[in-house]
C-alpha cells in the first residue's frame, strides 16, 4: 500500500511512479493512553496536541484523525519519533521541513530548557501562556511579544525564533499560541521559577517514592503468589501437614536431611532441581499419582518426568537402603511395645505379611505366566516385608511374580536365616509359615486369632 506524508506543501510518497521503493519511513500520530497512569496520560495527550499543532491542517483534530494521515521520517532530525517519555529530544515532535516558516527548529540546549520550564509549570497549574478553551474549530493564531511586521526577512527570524507553545483545548479541537522567546525573556522566566523549584522537586520526590512504593509491595505481593503455585523450597517450608500428605515425611528437617543426603549422586537436569526431582518420586510413591498428573504440576514432558523418577529411585535405594537392618533382640527387648508385652510376652522379632504391585503385561510368555496372580486377577509383583513391633521397617524381599506362594517367598527370600530360637513372628492366619519358622526353633503366631482370643 502506498503511503503518503500529511504535512504540508511535502505529500511524500513511499513509492515512486515506477513502483520503486524510497527508503522512507511512515508514522501515525501519537495516541493518547488514558488508561496507563496519569502520567503517561499527561505526556501522551500533550504530544498528540503537539504534533497536530506542529502540521497546521485544519482537516486535523484531536478526536478525528484518520490512520492514513502520516508523518514521514523527513520531518525527524534522527529520522524517526523519539520515545514518547523522552520530552527533551527535539524530534519529541516532527519540526524539519513543516510546510511553514512560523515553526523553525530550535537550539538543543535552548530546547531543553524551554521543555523544562514547561514541566514544571504544568506541575503548579499549567503553561504561562496557554490558550483558551473552545467547542468550534480547531485554529492557530501566530503571535510575537514585539509584533513583528509581516515581511520580516530571514536574518530577523534566524536572531528571533518563534517557539511552538502547547495550550490547552476541549473536545479534540487544538489550539495553539506561537510567542517568540530571545534569550533575554528565558533567563527572565528561569529566574521567576527558581522560588518554585524546591516546592516542585518535593512534590515530585514525593510522588515518585509513593510510586515506588507501591511497585515494591506490589512485586512482593506477585513473588508470594508464584511461590504457592511453584513445586520449590517455599512449597514445603513450614508446613508440617503438607510436608505429611505429599511426602509421608513428618517435618521439612527430615526431607532436606534425605536430600542432603542423596542430591550429591542426582543426575542434573535443566528443567527440575535437585529438590523437585526428590519431591516428585515422593509425592508418586506416597500419593499414587500418574506420570502424566506430575508432568503438568512440574511442567515438564511425560519422557523428561520417567526418566527423573526412575534415576532418583535408583539414587535413593543405594544411599537408603542400609537403613533397612535387622536389628538385634536385646535392642527390640529394651524398646517393645506394652501392647506386646501383654500379649506376646518380650519375643516378639518382626511382623510379616507379603503385599502386590500391579505391573503391565509382559510380553515374555514366560513372565507373564510367573506374574500372574490369581488372588488379584491381574499381573502383578509380590514381595515379602517385615516390621518390628516399634513400626520400623526390618526387611523387604526382592520382588517375586505375583503367582509365587508366600510359603515359598519366606522360605527363599532369606528371612529364615535372621531369626533366632525362641523368636515369635506374627503373620495373618492364612500366611502358612509355620513349618518353615518351626525349622529355625521359632514360632509363628496368628494375627487374627489372637484378636480374637483377647475378646
């Protein structure tokens, strides 16, 4: 689409007749954003003013300017608009080459300090020398404070330049003053604004330690909601039943004690710490949940998350898996329960029972007949535990197909060769050990019928 420059007297076009390309560069007005502050508000709304004062087409107003109205790069010293924020560069609106003598490109320095000296009128009430307000036509009047003749000559603009002053209008119609300023007249104003700078300073400060305040509590505010939603330290720290319930741990000492423990032989990964990858496979092995659940809470892929959980439980049963020992009888004598004492008397060893894991379906024909259980009805892995009579685990059994018997898992398993004579082992009525145990001078008692017994 061809594109063609709104100033005056210039109707530069991005394309020639043959079609070819110029190298320009076209930008529409600035808009006014009402809603982003109300600085931003101020600076924006002054700018559009601006610019529409600096074409001069009455076809132009505030409220009423069509997106094919364009500037080109011509019109900008550095060849486009400068940052909306930055009101101290000249091409903070377009000045070269405007179509009309009235409006001529200032000194930098000079420019500065007008821009400034409009800040901060604009800050105690408003410019000096604004316009009037009105509800009809957008108009200019061009004005010096010595009212030069008409046919002033080139000389006497280049020593009096006339500075663009922005007024305030209603409803989108703009109305802007033109006053010449020498150099005389600024040092004049700079001097009546210095009794005003103090007030204008503090009631900058004020309001830009306010603002940052407020950002301040406001980043704080964002920090806290992300760490509730993010898996990390902050997820567990000083919630005792939340460490309970993800990872059957009972305080958040012991996790960072089992991952000071283990972090050092972890693989490393680029999208899960240390802590997470040890969160993760506990929150799996305590709460049951689906690879496919925690890859979305940890927000990464189903492979990414296997692949974590099987290295961590690897890590975790060659650095944890002393802590699974027998112990010895005058240990569990010293220790037993009053429960058991009543009972069973102080011989009580350990307390037996084998439990099911349901695995997928092997595909060896061989396997899959050694896993199928028929108690389950489905194919599973079977190993025998052992607990002593405080709660802690003394013995876990490899893993068996869930069609072996538990007689013969007892009396493969090497538990048999830990028990002593005269130990008594608990297991359910229908765990059928008593032969095996009796081998080792040890006796077997019945759960259920020992229950029953006591009532």
């Amino acid at each position: 689409m061809v594109r063609t420059c709104c100033v005056v007297g210039c109707n530069v076009r991005s394309y020639d007749r043959h079609g070819n390309k110029l190298g320009l560069s076209f930008y529409s007005f600035p808009t006014w954003k009402q809603f982003q502050g109300a600085q931003v508000s101020d600076v924006t709304k002054q700018r559009r003013r601006a610019w529409i004062a600096a074409v001069r087409r009455a076809d132009i107003k505030f409220c009423s300017i069509s997106r094919y109205h364009l500037v080109c790069s011509r019109h900008f010293h550095s060849g486009k608009p400068a940052y909306e924020m930055d009101q101290t560069n000249p091409d903070w609106v377009p000045t070269l080459h405007m179509g009309h003598s009235e409006i001529r490109t200032s000194h930098a320095d000079r420019h500065r300090r007008r821009t400034q000296r409009e800040q901060k009128k604009a800050l105690v009430g408003g410019f000096h020398n604004g316009a009037a307000k009105c509800e009809g036509e957008a108009s200019a009047e061009v004005t010096t404070e010595e009212q030069p003749e008409m046919d002033t000559t080139e000389e006497q603009h280049h020593n009096n330049p006339v500075i663009l002053s922005e007024g305030q209008i209603c409803d989108g119609h703009v109305e802007a003053e033109v006053t010449g300023a020498d150099a005389e007249n600024g040092d004049l104003r700079e001097r009546q604004t210095e009794d005003q700078r103090p007030t204008i300073d503090c009631v900058h400060c004020v309001q830009s330690r306010a603002e940052i305040k407020r950002l301040l509590e406001e980043n704080r505010k964002l920090k806290s909601l992300l760490d509730k939603t993010e898996l990390n330290e902050n997820f567990l720290q000083g919630d005792t039943e939340k460490v309970k319930y993800y990872t059957g741990l009972t305080c958040f000492a012991i996790f960072m004690s089992v991952l000071d423990n283990v972090k050092a032989f972890l693989p490393a990964s680029k999208k899960l710490s240390h802590f997470q990858m040890l969160l993760l496979t506990l929150m799996r092995l305590r709460l049951d949940l689906p690879v496919q659940h925690l890859s979305y809470l940890f927000n990464v892929s189903h492979k990414t998350l296997s692949s974590v959980f099987a290295d961590t439980i690897d890590v975790l049963y060659a650095r944890l898996g002393i802590l699974v020992h027998w112990p010895e009888r005058h240990c569990l004598q010293a220790t037993m329960p009053p429960q058991f004492m009543e009972t069973f008397g102080n011989r009580v060893a350990i307390i037996v029972d084998c439990f099911e894991i349901r695995t997928e379906r092997p595909s060896n024909l061989k396997a899959r007949a050694q896993t199928y259980s028929h108690y389950k009805g489905t194919h599973t892995m079977k190993y025998l535990i052992g607990i002593t009579p405080q709660g802690a685990i003394s013995f876990i059994s490899k893993g068996w197909g869930g069609r072996g018997s538990d007689k013969h898992i007892t009396e493969q398993c090497g538990i048999l060769n830990k028990l002593l004579p005269g130990d008594v082992v608990l297991a359910d009525r229908g765990f059928d050990i008593r032969d095996a145990v009796g081998m080792m001078c040890a006796e077997v008692k019945g759960l259920l019928s020992t229950r029953c017994q006591g009532h």
